[in-house]
C-alpha cells in the first residue's frame, strides 16, 4: 500500500514536469527547417512602410513644387511607371555590381512602386491581401496548377 502510494506520488511528479525533448532530436530538426518559424512582424502606423505609403497617398493635392510625390502624380502614370522601370534596372545592377548599394535602390525601388500603386487607388495592403493568399503555396505547385 505504502509503495503503491509512492509510486502514484512519482507518476504525478513526473505529469507535473514539463515534457523536455532530448537536444539531438531538436538540432537536427531546426538545422533543416522543421522548427515552426517565428510570428510575423505586426504592420501598423509604427511600421516605416506603412507610414511611407499613408504619406505618399496624403500628397494626392499637394503642392508639386514642393512635394517630390505630387511631382510625380502631376506628371502621370507612364512617367511613374518608367520610374519604377528605372528603379528596377538600377537594383539589378546594384545586386550584380555593387551590392554595397543593393538596399539603397531597393528603397528607391519599393518608394516607386507605393507611388504606382497610390495612382492606381492600390495601397500596400492590397499587396499584403495578394500575398497573404498566395501564403503557402510553392511556385512550383502553382504554376503546375495552371
Ligand atoms: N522615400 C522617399 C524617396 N526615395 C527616393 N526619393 C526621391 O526620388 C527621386 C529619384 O531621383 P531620380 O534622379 O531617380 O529622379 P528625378 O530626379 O525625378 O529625375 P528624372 O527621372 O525626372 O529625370 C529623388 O528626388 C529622391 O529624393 C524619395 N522621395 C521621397 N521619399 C519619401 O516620401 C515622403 C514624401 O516626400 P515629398 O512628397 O517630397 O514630401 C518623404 O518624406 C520620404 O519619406
């Protein structure tokens, strides 16, 4: 009796321990990316792009002669668009010749292309929208869907 006691007393020890996975089975599994990845960054008023993006649509009437984005909206969606081809161009060539510069243009490239999408009455959440559902699915699966 005593020992059966004893040994219900170990078993509810050994249930209130919390569950411990030896590190060899977990090494491996993180090296080849079985680990879930980490939540998302939260986007809002505090996220640098979403900021850009609600300024860029808030120069919609500004003044062109002091707003480089209302410069842009005045000059019109084919201006714009050659602008974001441009941009393109010069993040390929940072990327292939001076990396150094890659982030730089890639700005240069994402400011363009909010200012496209704010002609166009897009904003970056519809881009978010677009990827969201996208979220999941190989390329490979999706293009041998078509
Ligand atoms: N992030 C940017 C940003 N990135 C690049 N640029 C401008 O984009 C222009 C690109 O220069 P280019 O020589 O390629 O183009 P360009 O002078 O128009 O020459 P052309 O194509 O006309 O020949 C430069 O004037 C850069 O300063 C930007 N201008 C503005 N912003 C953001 O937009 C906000 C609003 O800007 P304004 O509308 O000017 O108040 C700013 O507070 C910034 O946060």
């Amino acid at each position: 009796m005593v020992r059966r006691r004893a040994v219900r007393r170990r078993g509810a020890r050994r249930l209130a321990r919390p569950a411990r996975v030896a590190p060899s089975l977990c090494a491996p599994q993180r090296r080849q990316g079985l680990t879930p990845p980490p939540p998302p960054r939260q986007a809002g008023p505090m996220d640098p792009l979403d900021r850009l993006d609600a300024t860029i649509r808030s120069r919609r009437d500004a003044d062109a002669g002091t707003s480089y984005v209302a410069s842009l909206f005045a000059k019109g969606r084919p201006k714009i668009a050659q602008k974001v081809g441009e941009e393109a161009t010069e993040t390929v060539i940072a990327a292939l010749a001076e990396p150094d510069k890659l982030a730089s243009e890639a700005a240069d490239l994402v400011f363009h292309l909010l200012v496209l999408l704010a002609d166009a009455g897009l904003s970056l959440d519809d881009v978010r929208a677009e990827l969201a559902r996208r979220e999941g699915v190989s390329g490979h699966v999706e293009k041998a869907s078509r």
